[in-house]
C-alpha cells in the first residue's frame, strides 16, 4: 500500500534521523559483528594455530612411527627368542645328573671296606624321577636299591646311610633328602666267602624338589664344594 | 509496514544472525577443544615413542645377542625331534661306552609324549642293555653331556649273578633306562627377523657379550665322569672265596683292575694292528707295526708273569683275562706270524726283547729272560735280511745262553764250609766239605777259578762267574 502525505511543506513533521531506529541498528550490527569477529577469530587464530601444530606433531610422529615399529618387531623377536632360552632353562632345573649322583653314591660305597667298614653291594639300583612332584611321599622320585653289607655288625648299615648324608664324602645331601629308617635282615652264613655273614637292606630315598636341590647346589657352591 | 511490525522483524534478524554466530563459536570451541585433546595426545603418542625409540639400541643389542646365540639355542633344544640322529649317537655312546644294547623302543608311557606347557614336546626313549656299572656310567654321562638337551627321568639296574659272572669274566648286569629329548614347540608368531643397520659392525661391538651368553648356555649343568678310578663295581658282590688257592694271588679288586689294565693294552695293539692294516704307506705301515710288536711283546711278558706267580685267582678275573686278552693275543700272534712268515721279526721286537732280557739278566730273573727268549727263538731262524737284524738275532741267542749259564749256575748249590788266603800260598776253599784250590774241579763243569774273601769265582762253561757266601 502506497501513503501520499499531502500535507503542504509547512505542515510536514520535518524528516529527522530516526535515532532509536540507527542505535538499535547500530547495536544488532556491533553485537553481531563481533560475534562474527570472534568466530573468525577462532577459526582462523586459535583453530588455525592448533592445527598447524598438530601438523607438526602428526609429522613428528610418523617420523617416530617407523622407528617404533621396528622397535617393536626386535621386541617380538626377543620375545620368540627368549622363551627358547626360557623353556631351556624350565627343563633344565627339573634335571637330575644321574652320572653324577650315582658316581657320588660309587664313592660312598668305596669308602666302606671289608672289615673296617660297611662294605656294601647292591642287587639292583631302581631311580624314577617325577619333575612335576606328587603329594606322596616320594613325590618328587625316589632311588631303591636292595643292598647288602658284608659285615657280621649290623650297625654297619646305619654307617652307611649316615655316610649318604655325608657332606665331606659325597654331594648325595643336595639332591636327597633323608634314607628312610635303617632295617636289616641277616643272610644264611656262606663259609665259602669271605666274609661269610652278609646283612640285607633295603635302601630307600626320596629326591627333594627342585626348588630344594637348586637351593642346596647354591649352599654346596658358596661352601666350595 | 507498521513500526511494530519492522522492531519485529529486526529484532528476528538481529537475533537469528546472532544465534548464528553463537552456534558458531560454540562449534567451533568444541573443535577446538578436540583439537586440543588430540594435539596433548599427539604430544603423549610422540613421548611415548621417543621413550621406545630411545631404548632401541638397547633391544637391537639384546636381538644381535640373541641371534648370535641362538645355534647354540637350536642345538640344545631344536625345532625337530630328529629321532633318527638321536638313535644313531645312541649307538655310537653304546660302543664308545662298552654297554651292549638290547632293545630301544619310544616310550609308551601315556604322560610322555605330551606337549608341555605349550613351550616344548617331550620325545621319550626306552633303552635295554647289559654293561657293568662304570660302563653304564660312562653311556648315561654321554647322553647327560649331549649338545642337545637329554635327560634320564629313570633308570633300572639289576646286578648280574656271581655264577654268570664267573662264566662270562665279565659284569653284564641288565639295566633298562627311559631317556627324554625335547623338540622346542614354536609359537604361531614366531617372527623372522628384521634388518638391523650396520649389524656386523654391532655384533662385533658386541663379541664379549655374545661369548659370555653362549659360555652360559654350554655350562648347563654337565659332568665330567672320570672313570671307575680304582673303585670297585658297587652291583658285583666283592666277597672273595674263603679257599684261596694260592696265597700270591692279588685281592679280587686287584685282580679285576690288573685284567682291566691287560684288556686295555689288548685293545691297543688290535688298535695298531688295524691301523697298520689301513695304513695309507708303507712308512706309516712299518710304524704302526713296530708299535704293535712293542705293545704284544711286553704284554706277554706280564701274563707270563702273573701265570707264573699265580696272581690271578678269581674266576671271573680268570675268565676276563682269558676272552680278553690271552685268546685274543694269540690269535692276533699267529696273525701277524703268518704275515711275515718269510721274515722273521722285526728289528724293534727284537730290540725290545733283548731289552726286556738284560734287564731279567739284570735283576737275577734268569727264568723269565729265557721266557722271553722263548717267544722269539723260532723266528729267528727266519732272520737273513739286512746286516743290523741278524746282529740282533745274534744278540739275542748270546742272551739266551748267558741267561741260561747263570740259571745254571745259580741252581748248582754248594756249600762253602771256609777259606785260607796266606800272603804267599795258594788260596783254598772248602766246598761241599772238601778242600779245593785254584784250578780244581767242583763237580762236572764248574772250576775253581780264585778265591776272594767271601766270594768265589768259578769257570763255568767258558764264564767266569762269582758266588757269593
């Protein structure tokens, strides 16, 4: 709709900047001008900053990238490599050194001689081993032997378990524990022999655990055995 | 429009655009924020990796140590249970070590076999043999000492009777004995290595380390058997018969220990024999025999002698030395007589016998230099050859007769009743209970030759020799 004001000249409210009109004008234009300015200022400063450093950063970590990642194969490959070593030594400490021991248990049967000591034979040596351990007795293995001591003094059994326990003559303490209790029983007299009387025994014993036996190698090493 | 109309409109505008630009700012606050979050995880994930980075050469080291060892890894615990080689060094111990195998068979027991642990496969293995015990100890010491990892979990040992040992001379007790071999179970990743920069010049870098690391894994807990070291067989009964035939016999420890001694030289000389058999020239040929002839010659000589003294006396020992080393030697005598049947014995088996005899002769052990003598004197005959080898023939026959002559001599008993010896007279002596002088006979062959206090010289058979009283 068009308005024709046909007042005359005179008449006409004289036209005047309309100052309510421009402040609020001027108001709207500043609020959202700096509105917009502060926009800018974040997209184009603070955003832009921000990104042009994790640039620099994402450069630097894919110039590290390659590097850990052949950081992280030598580790696997150590890893590979190392439960070789592992299992090595896993099986390792489970062992009993049967050249050794029964050597050990030579040398206390040498050192009974007729007549002045045990002497002793065996009929069989029966060694069973069991790495893993049982809640048994013997759990861990346990040597048998049916042995003999040809002496008419039956105490000469005893001499001969006690010699097995004998740190100064033998090793046999790091790997056994103790002999079971000393029995005996008297054979009929051979007078075709010498030594006519002979008394039979069983010999019975345990293995200690592994744990055990590497702790007492390390006793037997720092005492210079 | 009224005015009321545009306050609205622009109000509208005014605000609309200003919500805008909120969203905006909002929007882009919380980009900001992300990429603040992403910039400090940036910094951690380039931390962090600087940190990994950084303890690079020091994993490299570890991974070229690793490597530089891991033959001798392989070797200890391999990848394959290789069960063939196993078998064969199984068999080649058993000779070396003197045990006679029975039997072998893989294990039945149901828990061996199992992989364990997911790091490694037990592989079990049952032998049967028969051997005294140093032997057994000395097969289960090669097995212990392996390269690869072996281990016995148990071993059974039944002593042979006395009876079947004074049939066979030797100890076969039986033994039956479970060994255990590994076979490493690799992981599915298992990774091939990587390329590892100026690797050569690193590992040499790194050459004590890798000696150290590799000494340690061949120092797994070994042995080293030394032998039985004059100890007795502890599964041979050691009682000895209450009637000892003769009272020079050794003790039954000695007597086994002395025919050990006798089968380790028997051992040798069929050693030398083959070799002198295989020997690649006649130089080398000649060597090999004359060290034969040497080893034969002086082993006679000690069983004439323990024969003639009687030191052996335990059957089994009796037996051991006669399969052992009597029976062999002889046969490896005619052997090697029919090999120079044409010939005669060599130079160095003479020398060594006219040796062995001067020092008989020396020692007053007449009997035992003819022995020796004895060995040799048929071939002699066959001596012709060069100047040097009829010289020692001769030689020979002139130490046999001198060994003779005095064992003559030395068995002719007289008793020497007294002597005069005057400044001025001829010297007298009585013997046998009559007086004799210089130049009379005493019996068939022997002449008074002089007189000398306490001792007489004698002519006997073309020799002067002197007996003492």
């Amino acid at each position: 709709m068009i308005t024709i004001n046909l007042l005359p000249n005179e008449y006409r409210r004289k036209a005047r900047s309309p100052i309510g009109v421009m402040t609020a004008i001027a108001a709207a234009v500043l609020v959202n001008t700096s509105l917009f300015a502060y926009y800018g200022y974040l997209e184009f400063g603070t955003s832009a900053n921000i990104e042009t450093s994790r640039s620099v950063l994402q450069l630097d970590l894919d110039g590290l990238k390659s590097q850990v990642a052949y950081h992280k194969a030598l580790q696997k490959e150590i890893q590979t490599r190392s439960a070789r070593e592992k299992t090595l030594s896993e099986i390792t400490r489970n062992r009993v050194l049967w050249t050794k021991t029964l050597d050990e248990l030579l040398d206390v049967v040498h050192e009974g001689r007729e007549g002045i000591e045990h002497f002793v034979w065996f009929e069989d040596i029966d060694v069973k081993l069991e790495p893993s351990g049982g809640s048994s007795r013997g759990g861990y293995g346990r040597l048998k032997a049916a042995g003999h001591s040809g002496s008419e003094d039956y105490d000469q059994v005893a001499n001969f378990l006690e010699d097995i326990e004998g740190r100064d003559i033998s090793g046999l303490w790091q790997i056994f524990g103790k002999p079971q209790a000393p029995q005996a029983r008297i054979n009929d007299a051979d007078e075709d022999l010498i030594p006519s009387v002979n008394w039979s025994f069983p010999l019975t014993i345990d293995l200690l655990s592994p744990d055990e036996r590497v702790a007492n190698r390390s006793v037997a090493e720092e005492a210079g055995q | 429009m009224s005015e009321k109309k545009f306050w609205t409109r622009f109000g509208g505008v005014t605000a609309a655009i200003a919500l805008g630009a909120g969203y905006l700012i909002y929007a882009e606050f919380g980009q900001i924020e992300a990429a603040r979050a992403q910039l400090a995880q940036l910094r951690t994930d380039i931390k962090t990796a600087r940190d990994t980075v950084r303890k690079t050469p020091e994993v490299e080291r570890e991974v070229i140590v690793l490597r530089e060892i891991s033959d001798r890894i392989r070797e200890v615990l391999p990848d394959t249970k290789d069960l063939l080689n196993v078998i064969r060094d199984f068999q080649d111990y058993s000779k070396e070590a003197g045990v006679k195998p029975s039997a072998f068979r893989p294990s039945t027991d149901p828990g061996k076999g199992r992989r364990q642990q997911g790091a490694f496969e037990k592989v079990g293995y049952q032998l049967t043999m028969t051997g005294d015990s140093f032997q057994f100890l000395e097969f289960l010491n090669k097995i212990e000492t392996h390269s690869r990892f072996m281990a016995v979990s148990s071993f059974k040992v039944n002593a042979a009777s006395r009876k079947a040992l004074e049939e066979d001379g030797v100890a076969k007790h039986r033994i039956q004995m479970e060994v255990e071999t590994y076979k490493y179970v690799q992981p599915s990743a298992e990774t091939t290595g990587v390329e590892i920069n100026g690797y050569e010049r690193k590992r040499d870098l790194l050459a004590g380390e890798i000696a150290r690391r590799r000494d340690a894994l061949t120092t797994l807990e070994t042995y080293r058997y030394r032998g039985p070291r004059g100890r007795r067989d502890p599964l041979i009964d050691p009682r000895v018969p209450a009637q000892v035939d003769d009272p020079n016999a050794w003790t039954v420890q000695r007597q086994m220990e002395e025919v050990d001694e006798l089968v380790r030289r028997m051992a040798e000389a069929q050693r030398y024999w083959d070799a002198s058999n295989s020997a690649p020239s006649v130089l080398e040929r000649m060597v090999q025999r004359s060290e034969l002839e040497k080893v034969i010659t002086l082993l006679d000589e000690d069983i004439r002698r323990i024969e003639r003294e009687n030191r052996i006396s335990y059957k089994p020992a009796e037996k051991r030395l006669s399969l052992g080393v009597t029976e062999p030697l002889a046969e490896l005598r005619l052997t090697l007589a029919k090999s120079k049947a044409d010939s005669g014995p060599s130079e160095v088996q003479m020398q060594t016998v006219g040796d062995l005899m001067v020092a008989h002769i020396d020692a007053g052990d007449y009997g035992m230099a003819l022995d020796a003598f004895k060995a040799l004197a048929d071939e002699l005959e066959l001596v012709k050859g060069p100047e040097e080898r009829a010289r020692l023939a001769d030689w020979l026959r002139l130490l046999a007769d001198d060994a003779r002559t005095l064992r003559d001599f030395a068995a002719i008993e007289m008793v020497v009743g007294g002597y005069a010896l005057h400044e001025g007279y001829a010297p007298v002596v009585i013997v046998n209970g009559k007086t004799r002088s210089v130049g009379d006979p005493v019996g068939d062959e022997l002449i008074v030759h002089d007189v000398r206090p306490n001792e007489i010289d004698f002519i006997f058979r073309g020799a002067i020799l002197t007996r003492v009283f």
